[in-house]
C-alpha cells in the first residue's frame, strides 16, 4: 500500500482545523501531520516536516498567506499548496498564485472536493474554484471587464513609496526621506502589493521598472 499523502493544516481557526483533522483523519490515503495557527509557525512547520500538501488560509495572525506560501515553497519546493480561503476578489486570487499556490478553492467546498483537490495537488495538477478559475481565464486571455492603468489606483504617497522601493530602498530608508514611521511604511507597501496584485517589494520594484514609473519620477 502507498504512503499516505501528508498534510500541514494553516488555519487561526481552532475548530476549522479541527473539522478538517476530523475529516481527513476518515480517509486512509490521507494524513495530517502538523497543525499551524500563524502563517510564521506554517513556515517554520513546512520547513520541518516537508509535507506533502498544505491547506493554506491567506489570512492569519504575524504573516499572511501569501507571504507564508512564497516561504514555504522557497524552503520545501516539493510541497504542494492549496489556498483554502473564503475571499474570491482579484487581490487575494493573484498574489496567491504568483506566490506559488497551486490551487485555490473556497471553504464552501464539498469535503469529498477538498480531498480530491488534495489527491490531485500531490499530482501536480491545479485546482480552482469555478470563479477563481474565470477570473484566471479573464486574465490570460485580456478581456479583463475592469482594466485600467493600474497606477491610477495608487496614491500620491503609495506612488511616491513604489518608486523608492524600486531605486531600492529600505523601509527605514524610505520612512526617513518621506518623514513618516517604518510602520507607515510598511503600510504603504501592502496596499500597493494589494492593489497591482503583486506578492512581495521585488515584484513591485520590477514592475515598476517595467512600466517606466521610475524613468517618469526622472
């Protein structure tokens, strides 16, 4: 009989992780071995344990999940991650999949679902939820209903910080040539990864060269 494929539960929600422990716990090719409730201890977990698969919540307590995912795949490559999420908006779907994530569903999921999700993410093959998935088509294909300059969703600040970021400075850098705290910094910093559907600074920075934001502040 095969190994069973292993599974590191990332949830802040006590009993979210323990209806799927429950659950999972049912089917004899599955096995859960580790619990995280911060997206810190799921780095720290995945790097110990290498799991196969780990269910992923994006928000929780000292570290998102995308930054958690970005780290666990930089630390275990061979571990598969699936977004188990409520949020199906473009700035939680995105940064998700740039982060590494190979699949994304929503917590509405059928049970007998998730378990396949998780059979068919130690495959190798993704799995999106219905309008996650069309979203992704959107995307790809251009035909985005909303598209529009995304700089034009940044504040005077945010741009400000952006171009910063990508002459590359630090935050405490930057907070001292804006005059304001590392904490406001930081804050700039999310909503612009938020807003242009980036995962981390470096794409930013990237981006931002790409676009000519940088050559425009010149």
């Amino acid at each position: 009989m095969a190994e069973p494929i292993t599974i590191l539960l990332a949830d802040d929600h006590h009993v979210v992780r323990f209806g799927l422990k429950n659950y999972l716990g049912t089917l004899p090719d599955l096995e859960v071995v580790g619990e995280a409730s911060t997206g810190r201890q799921a780095v720290e977990l995945a790097t110990q344990l290498a799991p196969d698969v780990v269910l992923m919540d994006l928000y929780m307590p000292d570290m998102g999940g995308v930054e958690a995912t970005r780290l666990v795949k930089a630390r275990s490559p061979r571990t598969q991650i699936i977004i188990l999420t409520s949020y199906h908006a473009d700035e939680h779907i995105f940064p998700a999949i740039r982060a590494g994530a190979l699949s994304y569903v929503l917590k509405d999921i059928d049970p007998d679902e998730l378990a396949d999700a998780i059979r068919r993410a130690h495959a190798g093959e993704a799995v999106l939820n219905p309008r996650v998935a069309a979203r992704m088509v959107q995307e790809i294909s251009g035909t985005r209903p909303d598209a529009v300059n995304p700089f034009q969703e940044l504040t005077v600040r945010e741009l400000e910080v952006l171009r910063l970021v990508a002459a590359g400075k630090s935050n405490r850098e930057i907070a001292e040539i804006l005059v304001i705290s590392d904490k406001t910094v930081k804050s700039h910093i999310t909503n612009i990864l938020s807003k242009l559907l980036l995962a981390d600074r470096t794409q930013a920075a990237v981006y931002a060269w790409q676009e000519g934001i940088v050559r425009r502040a010149e």
